[in-house]
C-alpha cells in the first residue's frame, strides 16, 4: 500500500514539472495611445485608426495592451501609470504613439488632444514628456520597444516663438534623438528632424507597414523593422524613411507564431486536404506554396479516385442486386412450372395405367374402353410445357444481361483506373450527378442465339424435366473460321478507355477485350 502511494505522488509531481513549461510563458505588457481630435491643434484623420488597429495586432501576438484614444493630459498620465505596473518584471514591453509630438529645447514631448501650448511654461505642464515613457519602460527586465508615429509637423512653432523665454529656447522640425540604452528598440516614423505623413488612407504608410509585417511569424525585431522601411519607402516615393535604433543582445521576435518551414514540415506527410489549401491561402508566396500545392493535387486525385469506384461500386450493386431479384422471381417461377409439369405427366401415367387392356376385359364393348386422358388433359400440359419453356428463355436472357452488366463494369472500372492514371486534371473530369447508363457505344458481344426448346439453367442443379417428352437438344458447335479470334482475351485497356470516352473506335475495336 505505502509502494503504492509513493508512486503515486512521484507520478504527480513528474506530471507538475512537465507541466513547468508550458505555463511559463512570457509577460509581454505594450502601451498604445492615438491622440487624433486635437482641440487646439489641427485634427489628425487616422491616427485613431492606427492605435486600435495597432493595438489589435499586438494583442493577437500575445501582448496585454493598455490603450487609449483621444486622451487628455490626466488620461495619458493615468495610461502611462497603469502600463508602469504592468511592465514591473515583465519579458518585453512596447510603447506606440500615432499623434501630434515635437521637440523643445533638445527634448521630445506629446501632446495631449486639449493642451494648449502658448509659451514654454506650457510646454512643460501641458503636454507629456517622452523621459516620462523612457521611465516607464525601465519596469521592465526584459525587451523595451518604443514606435513613435509622431514625427509630424509642429502646429505650435508659431506660438512658441512670439513667446520666448529662455534664451536657451530652441524649436526643431520632429522628433530628437533619443539617447541609446541597452536592451531598447526605438523605431521613428521617420528620420530623426524630419516630418512624417499622415497619410491618406485608414493608417500612416509607416503604421500600415508597421501592422503588416506584424502579422509575418518569425520575423526577427531588426528583420521586421527593415521590411517596414523598405515598404514605406517605396510607399512614399523615397519622401520618407523609418529609422531603427537597436541594442539588443539577442533576438527577439513580436509575432512567434510558426513560420511557413515549420508549419510544412508539419504537413508535408498529411493527408487532410483542408489544412494543405489553408497553408497555400495563407503563405502564397512561400517557397513551400508549390510542394504543398503538389502535395494537394495528389490527394485530390486520392480522393477522387476513392469517390469514383465508390459511386461505381454503389452503382453496379445495386443494379446487381436488383438482377438477382429478377433471376430468383422467375427461378422460382420456373420451378413452378417445372412441377406442375412433372405432376401432370406422372398423373396421365397412372391414369393410363388403370385402363383395363382389351385382352384383359373381353366382355366390354369398345366404346366402354374410353380413354383415360381427355383432350382437356392434353392441352393444359401442353401449355405448363409452354410456360416452362418461356422461364427458361427469360433465364436466359436473364444470364446473359448478367454477363453484360459484369463486362460493362470491368470496362468501367479500367476506364476510371486509366484517366486517373493519366495524368489528367482531377477538376477536368466528369462527376455523374445521377447513375451512369450503359455507354452510347457499348462493346458488340456475339450472344449466342437461344433456342425456345433449349434448356438454360442459372445457378441451379440441373433438371431431367422434359419439355414437350423431349430431351432439349445441345447447341451446335461453332463452324471453322479462318478469322477466328484467339481463344484467350487480349488487354486493351488503352481501347476500353477510348471506347469509354467516346473517342471513336467504336465496338469492333474491344473485341477478344478482356
């Protein structure tokens, strides 16, 4: 019992240590704030479209977001309180700006949507300052990442200037430079003490690159800011380049999704069709998009060869089926026949037998020796002969419909095997929405010709029942014939295809087929 139980307990705790890793995941804390209806200052139109569609993104790559939009000076103060507590240890954090900003005397500041910047005292309490954001990020232990889309132009240079104070005052067209600190990613809109554009769609062309490339799994952070800056470059006609400062003794990447090699080498030995045109839909561009595209093109023919001996094996067992019906009716009825006619002819043999013979009964006259069989007798045999006669025809026929349907089948079959093997497009070939007919050209079989008095058994024991009192002649050999066809069948399935398809030949050219 005690062995028992300590094994128990070493179970659990294995299972709790396995179990460490996967619920050691990363903290990842971001900040994002879209500042668009200014109050004293020009409105920006997108800007609130780039904060939530930023703060999308980033939640979709595993980041607790605190975000606001449109915030005054207490709500940006609030928002960058909240998000300081939060990066307290975490693994990475980011800030995202899209709004007014401009520097002062050699430090960058963003404007709140109601600050109203007269003079250089205003500056300082009116607005938020960029050290501020700087501060909060050091909560964090692990990567910091500062996007700042406010690079555009300063609506309160005009202000500033009648109202210096200092003599120190100094006005620059964007941003400063931010002073380099390890383990910290900042990312411009643009170059340092140039301006930014707005844009004219739903986001700025850096935050639009910004948000796309966010989406690419396993993009190193460097590797994805270059791609931003090439996008917007050429987006903006060489007018605007994205600037990158980075100090990081590692890699980091913000999308850790699997990328398009580790998704296929997940499914390059899977046979679900869906989740192949999935990863096609998703990474068109891939260097795997034409294997997967390969792989996706066998199995539908897989599949479709599956479906179509399917649909013909549905086919011909039912057709099959409803023939062995009709040859076991009129087996039965055949049967039938076959007894009331032996019943007949052993009752017409006594009744013939209990005549007395002339020899025998001298004393009777002749009309008292009537006969025992009247005329009645003899035609109601005759027509139990005739009825027998006539299953045994239908059987025949019966028998050699089957054969039909079995030779039909097999050419079927060959001509699904051969345009599958073909190499022709699966979505070229036909799929039937009802049961195929037999073909327009079906192959010419030489059917014997069936004798009405020749007896035809179909999977029976044969009879020794007379039709008519006389035994049902054997059919006669077939005559010489120089043209002979062989007596073994040949394969020709390249014909049967052909023949299948419609494509001429016609019947004489799937004779001796097998």
């Amino acid at each position: 019992m005690n062995a028992a139980l300590k094994l128990c307990a070493l179970v659990a705790l294995l299972s709790q240590l396995l179990a460490l890793p996967a619920l050691a995941q990363d903290r990842r804390v971001a900040l994002v704030i879209g500042n668009s209806a200014y109050k004293n200052a020009p409105a920006l139109p997108n800007t609130s479209n780039d904060a939530r569609d930023t703060a999308e993104a980033l939640r979709k790559v595993g980041f607790e977001v605190v975000d606001g939009v449109d915030l005054d000076k207490r709500g940006m103060d609030t928002a960058l309180s909240r998000f300081a507590r939060l990066a307290q240890d975490a693994d990475a954090v980011m800030f995202y700006y899209a709004g007014h900003g401009f520097q002062f005397n050699g430090e960058n500041f963003l404007v709140p949507v109601e600050a109203k910047i007269d003079d250089e005292v205003s500056v300082q309490y009116e607005t938020l300052k960029l050290s501020e954001v700087i501060t909060a990020l050091g909560f964090a232990k692990g990567v910091k990442i500062m996007v700042l889309d406010a690079c555009r132009n300063n609506p309160f240079v005009a202000q500033l200037s009648k109202k210096q104070v200092t003599r120190s005052f100094s006005v620059g067209t964007g941003l400063a430079p931010i002073a380099r600190a390890q383990g910290m990613v900042t990312a411009y809109a643009t170059q340092a003490n140039d301006v930014a554009a707005d844009g004219s769609g739903r986001n700025s062309p850096f935050t639009a690159a910004l948000i796309q490339e966010m989406k690419q799994p396993g993009l190193e952070i460097a590797t994805m800011f270059r791609r931003v800056q090439k996008v917007v470059y050429d987006a903006t006609g060489g007018k605007q380049t994205p600037e990158l400062s980075l100090s990081l003794l590692g890699d980091f990447y913000l999308n850790r999704e699997e990328t398009d090699a580790d998704i296929w080498k997940r499914l390059r030995s899977s046979d679900n069709a869906a989740e192949i045109k999935a990863f096609i839909q998703r990474f068109p561009g891939s260097f795997f998009a034409v294997d997967a595209k390969t792989r996706l093109d066998l199995l539908e023919r897989r599949n479709f060869s599956s479906s179509e001996r399917e649909k013909l094996e549905s086919e011909f067992a039912a057709r099959e089926k409803a023939l062995l019906e009709r040859v076991q009716e009129v087996e039965k009825s055949r049967q039938q026949a076959a007894t009331d006619l032996a019943g007949r002819d052993a009752g017409k043999t006594d009744a013939e037998r209990s005549v007395p013979r002339p020899a025998d009964a001298p004393a009777l006259a002749p009309a008292a020796i009537a006969p025992a069989v009247k005329p009645s007798d003899a035609s109601e045999r005759d027509r139990l002969a005739k009825k027998l006669a006539e299953r045994e025809q239908e059987l025949a026929a019966l028998e050699a419909e089957k054969a039909k349907l079995s030779q039909e089948r097999q050419e079927r079959e060959k001509a699904v095997a051969a345009r599958i093997s073909s190499g022709a497009a699966v979505k070229e070939l036909p799929v039937p929405e009802k049961p195929l007919l037999p073909s327009a050209r079906p192959p010419r079989q030489e059917a014997r010709p069936v004798q009405p008095q020749e007896r035809m058994v179909l999977d029976r024991r044969s009879t020794d029942v007379l039709l008519g009192g006389v035994e049902a002649p054997a059919p006669a050999p077939a005559r010489g014939n120089k043209n002979r066809r062989p007596s073994g069948p040949r394969d020709c399935t390249d014909a049967l295809m052909r023949a299948q398809l419609g494509d001429g030949g016609g019947g004489a050219s799937l004779q001796g087929c097998r």
